[in-house]
C-alpha cells in the first residue's frame, strides 16, 4: 500500500481510521444515521438497487459501463473488491492498470490530467494534487450516501482546506478500509527470550532487544534502502508519540503554520533510536534492505520485531502462520502516552473522470456492503471503516488480523493515532527523512543533526 | 611476436579470470532463480530441487506474453521506420552531397551526447498535448529520433564509400534519383542497414527511462521498461525476480549470439564512425 | 564521435573528385539534385527536429521559470542555475558523476588495453574468440538487468560476500551497496562491467591495424614489452582511445538506469547521479525549472568534456 515499494518516497495516507474502530466496538458513540440506515442499507444495496435514491446501483446504471481504474500492483484489496462488485453489478466492469506506489506518486498529477483520466486511483499525498484541480471534490456524495455521519476522524485526513492544509475542508479522498501499525513479533523467539507478555514501556522493550542481541537473534527487521524509502521512520514516529503527544506531530504533518519537527521531545526519541542503531538492534545491512526483502526475512524467523503495518497481515499469516503477534509500541513510563501511524487506504476520482457517480457508488459500496467489508478484512487485513453501528466483520480464527484489530479501541482512547511524518510534504520522504535515517545508520549523522536537517528540508520545499 | 611461456599463461589466466567475472553474476543469478520461491539464497548454490516452475511462475506472474508482444511492436515500428529514413538521408549526405550537409552534420551529433533524461520533461509535456501520451507511439517516435544522428552518420559513412562510377553508369542509362536510390544504392547498402537494424532492436528492447516517463502502463513499454515495474512489484521473491530477468534479457543475448558477428561488427564501426 | 571524418582519409579524395564531377553537371542538373536530396533528408530531420531538438530548447525555456509542471510558470531568469550550481545536494550530483568516470571509463579503457594486448599476443585461437564473446555479453542486456543482476550479486548474502569469505576476507564483508564508502564504487564497478568488453573490442581492432613490422623493428632494437607497449601500440591507438574515453565519459555522466535500479541514490543520497535527480525533481518533487536547469548544466559539461577529446584526436590524427 505505501512506502514499500521501490523508490516509493511517500507513505501511508494520513492518520486516524481506529477511532471508527472503537466506535464500532462500543457503538454508544454512534450518531443516530436516520435517514438511510446504513446497517441496512449495507445489506440491501446489493439486491434492491432501486430502493433508495442515495444507494441504489442507479449510479452506475443498467446499461454496460467500464470504470478505468488504476491500482498499486501488490495489494490485492481493490482487486478483490472490484471483482466482487462487478459479480453483483454485471453491467459495471473495469479495466484496471496498476503499477508500483513509487510510479503511482511520480506520475499521479500527470494520469489525473491526462485525457482519459482514471475513475478510480489509488492516491499518494493528495495536497498537491487537489491544489492542481485534479481530484474530484467529494462533498456533494458525503452528503447523498451520509458519509458525514461516519465517526469524523475517518474521513479527517481526506479532507484539504482552501489554503492547502490538511485535516480540514472539503473531501477529495476515500478510504477503502483503515489500516495502523505497529509491532510484530515472532513468538517462537519470544519465548526463546522469555518474553511472555508485550512490553508496557520503552525500557521494557528495549530490554528485549538486549536480550535478543544476547541470544544472537536480530531483535528488529527493518527496511531502510532508497529504492522503499527509510523503513527507519516506523520506530522512530512510535517514539516520537512515547516521548510527546501526538498533536503536534500531526500538525507538522497538516503543515499547520509555524509547525516544527525539531522539538526536545523528538531529540529524545531520535537518541533512543541512535542508541538501538549503535548497539547493532538493526541488520548490518539495513541501508540496503527493502521493504519485502525486511518482510520476507521476517516472516522466515531471521528477527525478533519487525515495525510493520496490518496490510502485512496476510503475508505474515501465509508465511508465517500462527507464529506472528503484534503489539503497539508502548508509552515512555507504565500508563503514559502513546501513538502509532494509522491511515485509510485513500482513493480518489479525477476531476474530469466519466463516471464519477458510479466511482463514488462503488466507495459506498466498499464501505457498508457486507461482503465488501468481509474481503476487507480477509484479504486486506484492516479495518473497513464506514458507518459507526456496522460490524466489524471477524477475521479467521489464529489470523493476526485478530491482534491488529483489537488494539484499536486503545489507540483511539489514547487519540494515538497520527499520520505519517513522512507524508508532511511532497519530498520529504525521499530528500529527508530516507537520507538522514540512512546517515545515522552510517554513523554520519547524529540525532539532533538528523531533526535539524529534516526541518530544514520541511522549511525548503514548503516555500517552493 | 615471440612470447615466452610465462607470459603466455599469465595472460591467458587473466583472461579466464576475467570471462569468470563476466560470467558469474549471470550464473548467480541462474541458480538464485531455481531456489524455492520466496526464499533467500546464499551466493551460488546448487539447490536441492531445482525450481524450474519459477520460470513459467515468473512468465505468468509478470504477463510476460503480454510484455514481450509489446517490446516486439515497438520493434517492429521503430527499426524499419528509421533505417528507412535515416538510409535516404545518409544517401543524400553520403551520395548526392547536397548542398548545406556540412550543416547538418554537426546537427546530429549533438544528438549524440544528449542526455536523455535532459529532455524527458518537454517530451513528456509535448506528446501529452499531442495525445499520445500512454501509447507505444510515446515511446516510439522519440527513439527514432533520438537514433537518428547515430543512424544517419552511419549510413552517410557507408554511402561514402560507395564508388561514384556506379551511380554515374546508372544515370546514363537514365535514371532517375529515387531509381537510383531504390535499385542500385539499397540493395548495396543490405549489410550495412541489416547490422544496423540488429543495433537498434537490442537499444530499443533494452530502453528504459523513455519507457518509464511516457508511458504508464508496464504492457506498453520496452522489455527494458517492463523490467523495471517487475522489478518494483516482485522485489519480493528474490528467485522470481532472478527468473523474471533472465527471461527478459534472454531474447537480446539470443540475437546476439545468432549475429554475433554483424552485432560486434556494427558496434565497433559504429562507435569508431559515431 | 565523429570519428569518422579522420577514420576513412581516402573518402577526401573522393570528395574532390565527386565535386569536380558535379561541377561539370549542367547547373540546373545540381540545383534539382540538391532539391531532391534534401527531400531524401526531410523525414529524418523532421523527426529528429521535433522529437530531440524541439525538446532540447524547451529544457533551455523550461529551465527560466519555476514550474510545477501543471500551474502558470513563473519566470525567475537564472535562478535555477543558481540552485543548481550552489545546493550542496544537487552539486554533489555533479561530483558524483566525475566519480564514476574512473568507474566507467579508466577501468575500462586500462583494463581493456591489457586484456586487448593479451589476446592479440597469447590467445589468438578460440579462447581469444570466446572471450571476445564473453566479455561483449554485458554490453547487449538491458542496464536494469545489469543492475538487478549485480544487486543480487552484491547484496550481504550474495555470491561477492561468499567468495570473500572462501579466501578469508569474511571481516569486510558487508552489503556493499548500503554502505557509504562502497555504494558508488560498486555502482562504478556495474558501469566497468557493462563496459569492459566494448573497449577492449575496439581497442583490439586498432591494434589489429598496427603494422607487424614496427613492432619487429622494436624487438631488434632490443625494447622489451614494456617500451613497446608505450612507443608503438599506445600511440598507434590514439583514435580508438578517443572513441573508448568518448563514449564511456557520456555513459557515465548519463547514467541512470543502473543507479534507478541497483541504490536509487542511497544510501543518504552518496549515489545520488544528475540522470536520477532530474528524474526525481521534474517528476517528484515538481520542480520542473530545476530539473530543467540540471539538464542543461549536463548538457554542456558532456559537450565541453567531449570536443577537446575529440578536437584532441583529430588534430593528430590527421
């Protein structure tokens, strides 16, 4: 879904997703959705088209209409979804193209604006792309389908302001579904190392990794090559929101005025990730590893901890069936705050796309149809979002699935979620974060240097 | 030239560990793509099972079919469409002399030191708004272009040399210039369009950064092109990786075993005429 | 590159004689002549014009504005070239591409000498041959796969690391296309790979030309293998020299496919070419003027790098 892939510079979308997790476990939250019942509506969509004006298949017709749509190749989601719908809209087919995320960030802005732009794309940062007038602004179907009764912080980080911030304003992205992240680990190591529970606090984690290095085991799989992007930044935002809150991290990466990476709670953080490099808790090799190298040697019982999302979470269950837990990377001190990356899996619809309705059905579709929040959850491992009072569908029994979604509730009650700092602007990833992370692993860049320098990129490309 | 013994084997073991150079990458890469798939060899290793699946795996995994119909119609557009005009235009540099082709000349081989990636951006822009962006022609008519100082200059150099008397005896019996182009100078200059046309297929099947800027969709680009979207998505398993590659560059190491010859041939007099 | 002038000398004489013979053509004969042949040139000029040159001066136009490559260009003069020629990061780039000219072209062309001069001297039968196959075979597949092929080959468990390992070097293995001392020297050593067996072609075909009797002239003098080598062949080479350091000096300041794919810049952007940079910032970080002004920088350092070499070799070649 992000980074991973190849020269991929930028990351997961943006932040939230589990608050609409904890509402859908303890639905007391749940705004009273009256006009059109979503929970009912997910079941009757499919087979009485008709029904309501906001739901019905009318979007897309009866006659034969084929949405281009173009995927990143590797996450099987909107593949599996597309073909669900289009066993239950025959009329409506798709002729999909996908390529790698890298591609998809570097050539977005031009498909959007090319002549026959996509119906349905998976999104990189949408910022630039929406001050472009590339994407389809989505106010008018949150209002039609009631996607503005949904918990807000679903669709808080598809919405761009007049001015170019994030966080507030108009929707121009959907999640397919919700992904977070965090901590997994390889329990037959685990156990080998006496570690029965997860940690509760920094100093207990990282008197695993001693523990690990002692008994030859490499304690964290990590990714940080160019060609993925500095895999380096998942720990490091986990300690970012152990050492400080989280908000103002999201606002740095809101591009909120006067915002700044380079705070005495970051230097702290950033010095217990130098200091975990200096001990030898990463592979040598990490500058060179990419991101499913990093999984694949995970998955094969080469490392204690791999900081990963739950988009992996099929992966692990296939390679590594059973023997793969998660955790969220505790708080500082016992009962302290804490914060993990959390995002939907954004997409959009150009500006100028033919079927825009009928994207914007299928979104819907996505969201509140009980098969579509079914495969969600199988094949794509996170949470399906919608409507706060619809189920979350149950994962296979032994999935780890089952780990990544029961941590939700928490992260939403600590308001721990955060997008992702690499998403702050269009280069930082790749000009920032990525070169620094490497540096320090190369032992050529020390923490508050690194900070400096990130904000230093940040300050550059926000006055382009 | 007398050479002593010892030199004779100092030299010739230099060679074998050179050719072993060469080779080993290659065969790593063999043995690395019989391994189980998703798994994480170590340097060459002879494994257990023999994958050989991995091949067809990677053939199906990366719609290969779908890629190599692709790079061939790019071929098959691109390489006759420049011999054919950049042969007329060597023959009029070459044979007829115009007038001005000392201009034109230096022209061209600018063309030669560009750096492709210096004009990406405007290609990109102006083949979007002429429409034909995200089709083969993206590719296609940029790389004719860009063949042509190296093409022309080679086929100037081969109507350089052909004896003046030839066209002069023609003339007499009456024909015309385009007469004289098709009947008497092509069927000369066969050798030289044909080790032309081995170059520019394997520089089109191996192009790369045009077919990553222009066009989008990895089933209409280069094999080049294509093989870097495979490597971008199945980076995962290292041995289809390995399989998918070898696959890919196979058919290029197979036109130039076949024509070694004319390939080696056309690259030297190329690079020496270029 | 435009060897060719000096590599044919009887095509001077020819040249006279053609003119001398279409002097005695009747005027009007040359004016349609010339016509004609100018329509024989007009389709690859035309292709040529709008395909390369047309995009050239837009890099030159581009490279004035900062542009985003969708809003209204705004027109800031040299700005860009400021940028360019003062951004530790983007100068950087520009050494990093002298670099690998050792890579690329000193490798080669030393390398390519030495094996050169042993197939003519002791592999004159089918293991020269075979090695001439060999060696080319880089040269024919695509750089991705040359770049794909040594990353596994490099990578910490690669075949690299085993055979160090084998001879008792396991202290400095390492995944060299991580590290900051080695990527660039290993993205240099994928170049010289690529490029051995095309220098040492060329290099053994001059070779080919050089009078047997110079050298046997040498031997009665008593001059080793050594003067030889300097005297004779060196000099004798002069030409194919300027062909193999002109087009590996362009390979190396346009490198890009094989950076792409074996580091993409890293690690902390120590393999970070002009090829790759202009890529990211044009179609990454949407400063089209920037990458622009790169480009046309690149431009003119291959340009003022190459006609010396060339002007060089032709004024004693002739």
């Amino acid at each position: 879904m992000f980074l991973a892939f190849n020269r991929s510079r930028k990351v997961l979308g943006g932040l939230a997703a589990i608050a609409l997790v904890a509402s859908a476990c303890s639905s007391s939250t749940a705004t009273a959705t009256p006009a059109t019942s979503p929970t009912t509506a997910a079941s009757t969509v499919a087979s009485a088209p008709a029904s309501s004006p906001a739901a019905g298949a009318t979007a897309c017709g009866t006659a034969p209409v084929t949405l281009s749509a173009y995927f990143e190749t590797g996450f099987q989601i909107p593949f599996s979804e597309t073909a669900e719908f289009t066993k239950e809209f025959p009329n409506v087919t798709f002729n999909i193209t996908s390529d790698q995320y890298a591609n998809i960030s570097t050539s977005a802005a031009r498909l959007l604006a090319s002549d026959t732009p996509p119906d349905l794309i998976r999104l990189p940062t949408v910022v630039s792309l929406v001050k472009d007038k590339l994407l389809k602004n989505l106010d008018s179907y949150a209002t039609t389908y009631g996607w503005d009764k949904w918990p807000a912080s679903e669709l808080l980080q598809n919405r761009v302001s007049a001015t170019g911030e994030r966080g507030s304003g108009s929707l121009y992205a959907f999640g397919l579904n919700y992904s977070m992240t965090g901590v997994f680990y390889n329990k037959k190591l685990a156990t080998q190392i006496g570690m029965t529970t997860p940690p509760t606090t920094v100093a207990d984690f990282e008197a695993l990794l001693a523990k690990a290095k002692d008994a030859g085991i490499t304690p964290i799989m990590q990714w940080n090559a160019s060609k993925s992007g500095g895999g380096l930044v998942f720990p490091l935002q986990d300690l970012m929101a152990s050492y400080g809150p989280t908000q103002p991290i999201n606002d740095w990466v809101f591009d909120k005025a006067g915002a700044t990476i380079d705070t005495a709670a970051n230097l702290t953080a950033t010095q217990h990730l130098e200091t975990w490099i200096k001990n030898g808790y990463f592979p040598s090799d990490v500058n060179s590893i990419e991101y499913a190298d990093a999984n694949t040697r995970f998955t094969s019982g080469k490392a204690l901890f791999l900081f990963n999302g739950d988009w992996s979470n099929a992966d692990m269950d296939k390679n590594a069936a059973g023997n793969v837990g998660f955790f969220v990377f505790p708080s500082a001190t016992a009962g302290g705050s804490f914060g993990t990356m959390a995002s939907p899996l954004q997409y959009g619809i150009a500006a100028s796309a033919k079927h825009a309705d009928c994207a914007a059905f299928f979104f819907n579709w996505v969201a509140t149809n009980a098969a579509a929040r079914q495969i969600n959850v199988t094949i794509g491992g996170s949470n399906p979002g919608g409507p706060a009072d619809l189920p979350v569908p149950p994962a296979a029994s032994g999935s780890v699935t089952n780990e990544t979604l029961a941590v939700g509730p928490a992260i939403a009650k600590a308001n721990g979620q955060m997008d992702f700092i690499a998403n702050a602007t269009g280069s930082i990833y790749a000009s920032g974060w990525t070169p620094e992370l490497q540096k320090m692993v190369g032992g050529k860049e020390t923490a508050a240097g690194l900070l400096k320098a990130v904000q230093a990129e940040y300050v550059k490309e926000q006055n382009q | 030239m007398k050479i002593d013994r010892r030199e004779l084997y100092s030299g010739r073991i230099t060679l074998l560990v050179l050719m072993a150079l060469t080779l080993v990458p290659f065969v790593s890469m063999f043995t690395t793509a019989l391994h189980p798939s998703g798994s994480y060899p170590v340097g060459i290793e002879w494994p257990a099972d023999p994958q050989w699946g991995n091949f067809v795996d990677a053939f199906n995994v990366a719609n290969m079919g779908v890629l190599l119909a692709s790079s061939l119609f790019i071929v098959a557009l691109v390489v006759p469409v420049s011999l054919v005009i950049s042969t007329m235009a060597g023959f009029a540099i070459g044979h007829l002399r115009i007038a001005g082709a000392s201009l034109l000349l230096p022209l061209f081989l600018f063309g030669l030191t560009l750096p492709y990636e210096a004009i990406v951006t405007p290609l990109y822009q102006f083949e979007k708004a002429i429409g034909i962006l995200n089709t083969r022609l993206a590719i296609s008519l940029p790389l004719i272009a860009l063949y042509m100082p190296f093409a022309v200059y080679w086929m100037r150099a081969h109507f350089v040399s052909v004896p003046r008397e030839i066209s002069e005896a023609a003339r007499v019996d009456g024909a015309g210039v385009w007469a004289l182009f098709l009947k008497v100078h092509v069927p000369l200059a066969r050798p030289a369009i044909a080790s032309l046309g081995i170059l520019m297929t394997v520089w089109t099947w191996n192009q790369f950064i045009l077919a990553l800027v222009l066009v989008e969709d990895p089933t209409q680009r280069t094999a080049a092109g294509a093989l870097g979207a495979f490597q971008g998505h199945y980076a995962t398993d290292i041995p289809l990786l390995c399989a998918g590659s070898l696959l890919i560059l196979l058919p290029t190491v197979i036109v130039f075993v076949a024509f070694q010859r004319q390939v080696i041939a056309a690259l030297l007099q190329g690079s020496v005429k270029g | 590159m435009n060897a060719a002038d000096r590599s044919m000398p009887e095509t001077s004489a020819q040249t006279d004689g053609q003119r001398r013979s279409l002097r005695t053509l009747p005027f009007g004969k040359v004016r349609r002549d010339t016509l004609l042949g100018w329509l024989f040139v007009l389709p690859a000029l035309a292709v040529y014009g709008v395909f390369v040159l047309f995009p050239v001066a837009m890099t030159v136009n581009y490279s004035l504005y900062r542009w985003d490559g969708f809003n209204v260009p705004k027109w800031v003069g040299l700005d860009n070239y400021k940028t360019v020629l003062t951004d530790p990061e983007l100068v950087n780039t520009l050494f990093n591409a002298f670099r690998l000219i050792f890579f690329f072209t000193v490798i080669p062309v030393v390398l390519g000498l030495v094996v050169a001069a042993v197939i003519r001297g002791s592999a004159t039968g089918k293991l020269g041959h075979l090695a001439r196959t060999v060696l080319f075979l880089p040269q024919v597949i695509p750089l991705v796969a040359a770049g794909i092929v040594w990353t596994v080959v490099l990578s910490l468990n690669g075949i690299a690391n085993q055979f160090l390992t084998a001879i008792g070097l396991k202290g400095i293995t390492q995944a060299w296309l991580g590290s900051f001392d080695w990527a660039l020297a290993a993205v240099g050593m994928i170049g010289a790979w690529v490029l051995l067996g095309l220098c040492t072609l060329l290099l053994l075909t001059g070779m080919s030309k050089i009078d047997k009797a110079l050298y046997e002239a040498a031997r009665i003098d008593g001059a080793g293998a050594f003067r030889e080598f300097f005297a004779i062949t060196l000099p004798s080479l002069k030409q194919e020299l300027a062909v193999c350091i002109t087009v590996t000096v362009i390979a190396a300041l346009r490198s890009f496919d094989i950076v792409y794919v074996s580091t993409a810049g890293g690690p902390g952007n120590s393999t970070m070419v002009p090829g790759l940079e202009i890529y990211d910032l044009a179609f990454f970080g949407r400063s089209v003027g920037t990458a622009s002004a790169l480009g046309v920088v690149l431009i003119l350092i291959i340009l003022v790098l190459i006609l010396p070499i060339q002007w060089l070799s032709r004024e004693t070649g002739e």
